[in-house]
C-alpha cells in the first residue's frame, strides 16, 4: 500500500493488517441473511464472519517514501485484497465469481453458468 510518508510504522502496519483480514472476511462469508420480512442474521453467532483460526497470517513491510505528504493507511487494503482473492479463484477454477461472498454454492453457481 502506497501510504506516502510514513508517520507511524505500527498504526500503518495495524490498519493494513485489519483492513486485509476484514477484506478477507468479507470476500469469503460475510453477508446480512434476511427472510421475507426481517434480517435473521442479527447477532454475532448467527453472522458468518472470518474467526480468529481462519485469519490470514498478513505481513506489511513498509517502503519510506521521503518527501511525500502522508495520505494515510484507512482503508487501503480492502480493494486490492478482495480483488486477488477473487482472481486466484478464477484462475484456478477458469471462471470468474461475480456474487459475494465467494461461498461453495456463488462457485457453483458461477461454474454451471459458466
């Protein structure tokens, strides 16, 4: 991530090792289930979320930048981490996932339409 001048080391390596794990997490299980007439996902036993033992180990390694204006780490990592999660899957599988998350039943779906 292209955060200019790097100001604070651990802030930046923090807010990109979240962002990656969050991006993570919603790419591969996160959605609001609802039936007809109300969300049934309304708690977090019921809402499917990355859990610690599923994390990615995430590593960020920082290159300085001198003389450049600090833009900031918030949110950088979202775009790009679910962008090659989803084109290693399509790689792998020769069929591009368009329904979030990538489940079982969107990489089926995406393989019969093919």
């Amino acid at each position: 991530m292209d955060v200019g001048r790097v100001v604070n080391p651990d802030g930046v390596r923090n807010q990109i090792e979240g962002g990656a794990t969050q991006a993570a997490s919603w790419t591969l299980k996160e959605r609001v289930r609802f039936d007809r007439r109300r969300i049934t996902s309304g708690d977090w036993a019921s809402y499917p979320i990355l859990r610690f033992s599923e994390a990615p180990e995430v590593c960020v390694e920082l290159v300085e930048h001198p003389g450049t204006p600090s833009v900031g780490a918030g949110e950088a990592a979202q775009g790009p981490v679910a962008a090659a999660i989803a084109n290693a899957l399509a790689h792998a599988i020769g069929v591009r996932v368009c329904d979030l998350p990538l489940t079982r039943e969107s990489v089926l779906t995406a393989i019969e339409r093919g």
